[in-house]
C-alpha cells in the first residue's frame, strides 16, 4: 500500500526536477536492428524496463549478445542468421511488438520457432500480419485459436514479393514486415490498406532501418514501401525522452500549479505523442525547452488553466488517450477527444476503460462513435474536484493505471486502485518520479493506491 500527498498550490519556488525515462519504442526498435546487424553496435540512453527486458531476451534467443552498462546498452548482433538459441520458444510476455516483429524475423532466418505470450496478447489480433507474411512465403501455424498467439514458425522460409496489410488494426504489422524485409531472399513490396494510424509508428520504423544501413523507400502518403535485401549494418544510437511516459507527468503539472522541469526531453522528436506538449499548453500552461540541456520546463500558473472547449485528433498519437481521459476530467468546459479506434485492440480497450472508471468518479463523460467503432470520448465538466473514495479498476494494462493515479491525486477522496506492479512494463520509475512531482508539499489530496 503506497500513500502519496499533493499540494494543491505549489507557489512560485524553485521548479520541481524530474527524469523522464527514454523512448520504449525507439529502444526496442534499436536493439531490434542492433541484434540483426554484423558488428557491435551501442545504444546511448537505452530504456530499461520489463518491455525492453523482453525485447533482449528474444534477441538473444536468436544469437545476439546484449550486455548493459552504465548509460548504455552494447549489442553484438547475428548479422541476419540465428548463430544459436537458448530455447525453441520465445515469450513476448504481454509486448505486442516483440510477438509480431518475432514472427516475422523468425520467418526469416534458421529454425523452427514457437512464440507466445500472456493471456493479454493471447487476446490481440495477429491474423492480418500473419497473412502477410504468409503471401512472402512464411510458414506459420497456430497452436490454439487461429490468428492469436501462440504461434509455431519454419524458419528460413521469408522469399519476399508483395503483400498487402490493414492500416488501421496495428502499425506492428507494418513495422514487423519492414524490419524483416532486408533478410528476405528477394524485394519486398508492402501495400497498406484503409486508414492508416499511429504513423509516427511507421516512421520511427524507418528511420531506425535507415540508419543501420537499410534500402527502403516509401510514398509520402505511407501506402507503398519496398524494400530491397541486404544486411543491416551495426551503428551507435542515442534514445530520447518518451512522450508517453512524459504525458503522466504532464498531466500531474496541468493539475496542480507550481514551476516543473522535466530531464531527458528533446524537442526533436519523432514520437507522435509529443502533441502532448502542444496539447498541455493549449490547457493554459507554458512550456520552454532547452535543447542542449535535454529539459523542458512546464509552470501552471492557475489563472485560466483547463478552462474551455477542447477537441483534439488522436490518430497519430493513441498512447495518450488515457492521459487525456484524466486531464479532462478536471477541465472547466468541453473536452472531446478523437481519433483513437485503434486504441480497442490495445493491452486493453482503453477508452471503453477510461469511461467506465472516470463514470464511478462522477465525470460527465460520453463515447463517441466512429460508425459502430469506439473512437473517442465527451467531458463536459465544470472544473469541481471529483468526490473519490471509490473502487477503480486498471484494466490490467499500465498506461490505464498510470492515468488513473494521477487523477486521483486531484480527487478530495482517496481511490483505491490495484496494478502498480504494472508500472515496469514501460515506466518503472514511475512512483519516484510522481514523487519528486510532489516532494515536500503540505498534504492537501490523499492519493492510496494498492499495489
């Protein structure tokens, strides 16, 4: 059981420090490529949490060696063939990346491969890239239920040619078959089909294939991309802050006044969840980076903060919705958010999730509907503290809790809500970075949060 207190009015001190930790998705991406490269690469400010562990851990299932140092991760890769394995069987726990970029490497390279994961992935949606990979000349069969983990892969088995694939379930699909185009014996043409989401995603993909050396090319509309074989090369990378995680604490600065800096921040930035940051100061509040420091500094100055009405588009950034869910119950007006269908099939259908708890909470909050889609949600909210003292639920998913806690801070009532373990899926310096939020302020909001 771990009790919090949050000042209601920071003042105007000495701004609060707190560390940002870096990029998952550009961190698993780099050991991704790293692992498959010939030579010895270095990632530079590397994430390291449960997703991350998750991500090495099949990495060296097919050969590659990982060793961690201070600052720093030092992967010597395979060069594009599986040199040896620990184990026939890779577990991607409850990372969808590692499940659907596996299945497409292991296509690729020696081996037979089984790949599973926990009752969370077990219930996402595979079949799309699985069939995708199938049309390349992969050989994928299924242990239980069709198009759900866990799945058996033949290995060496990728030829290339062309597929076609959905754009609005995953951009993993997307990303897995770019990042086993390079080992297929011949080009691969990939068409994507629909509307197609999360694109930071997709770009982050290929800027990181680039960088080690990879021949690909796309249409500016992301609807086409070829790629052509031949072996990654290894290269130094340097992560950068996560705007996702950086979001929770984001959200904590909209709530509560005071003078914050936030380390670890680069304004240049891939990641399509840095509209948080234009986000947040369309609320009220004012942001500055320091470029060559890496920080941003963030100050709430009270007057006019989270009074409005607010819309705002979440197809390129989804992983921040919860985020958004918890700031607007809190906002003074209108606070509709779109955008985010593709949220359904995530760890959990997180804006189904966000309704139901943000309801027990009293907030007046309504779905809206992209035909018979759930794509986003209403607040309409007078800017009141909401009671508290009740029962929430995180979904089993982390970004969920994560939401949940911050907004709870700002209830006159302690919740209770269970999942903090979940925290070290990608964030687990959550509760001291929270903390140094808060550090040594008079309490005024109880927050009680069963771990």
């Amino acid at each position: 059981m771990s009790v919090f207190s949050l000042d209601r009015a920071a003042g105007d001190g000495a701004a609060r420090l707190v560390h940002v930790p870096s990029s998952k998705p550009e961190t698993q991406r780099a050991l991704l490529i790293a692992s498959l490269a010939e030579g010895t690469s270095r990632i530079y400010n590397d994430l390291r949490c449960q997703e991350t562990d998750t991500m090495i851990a099949a990495c060296e299932n097919i050969g590659a060696k990982i060793r961690r140092h201070d600052g720093y991760a030092e992967v010597t890769g395979v060069g594009g063939r599986r040199t040896s394995a620990r184990s026939p069987i890779i577990q991607a726990s409850g990372s969808g990346l590692v499940f659907r970029t596996f299945a497409a490497i292991t296509s690729a390279i020696e081996g037979i491969t089984v790949i599973t994961g926990d009752a969370t992935l077990r219930n996402r949606v595979m079949s799309p890239l699985i069939a995708s990979l199938r049309d390349l000349g992969a050989e994928i069969s299924h242990i239980a239920e069709d198009g759900r983990a866990p799945i058996v892969v033949l290995g060496d088995r990728l030829e290339g040619g062309v597929t076609t694939v959905p754009g609005n379930i995953s951009s993993q699909f997307i990303t897995a078959l770019l990042l086993a185009a390079p080992l297929a014996r011949k080009p691969t043409t990939i068409r994507v089909t629909g509307t197609i989401l999360s694109q930071s995603y997709i770009r982050q993909t290929l800027t990181a294939m680039r960088h080690a050396g990879a021949a690909v090319d796309c249409t500016d509309d992301f609807r086409t991309f070829r790629v052509e074989p031949g072996a990654y090369r290894a290269v130094d990378t340097v992560i950068r802050g996560d705007y996702t995680s950086a979001s929770y604490l984001l959200a904590a600065t909209a709530l509560f006044e005071g003078r914050y800096t936030l380390r670890n921040m680069s304004e240049e930035s891939l990641q399509g969840e840095r509209a948080i940051v234009d986000i947040v100061r369309r609320l009220g509040l004012q942001l500055a980076f320091d470029e060559r420091d890496q920080t941003l500094t963030v100050v709430n100055g009270g007057r006019g903060v989270l009074k409005g009405d607010f819309h705002f588009d979440t197809s390129d950034c989804p992983n921040i919705i919860p985020t958004l869910a918890a700031i607007g119950a809190f906002v003074d007006g209108t606070f509709k958010v779109t955008g985010g269908s593709i949220t359904r099939l995530h760890k959990s259908p997180r804006i189904q999730a966000m309704i139901a708890e943000l309801t027990k909470l009293a907030v007046d909050i309504e779905p809206i509907f992209d035909g018979d889609v759930l794509d986003g949600f209403l607040i309409r909210g007078d800017g009141a503290d909401p009671e508290g003292g009740v029962e929430l639920s995180s979904w089993g998913d982390h970004r969920i809790f994560m939401s949940l806690y911050i907004a709870t801070a700002k209830c006159r009532r302690g919740n209770r809500l269970p999942g903090g373990d979940s925290v070290v899926c990608s964030f687990p310096g959550f509760f001291d970075a929270f903390g140094a939020l808060t550090n040594g302020t008079a309490a005024a909001a109880e927050l009680v949060s069963a771990t």
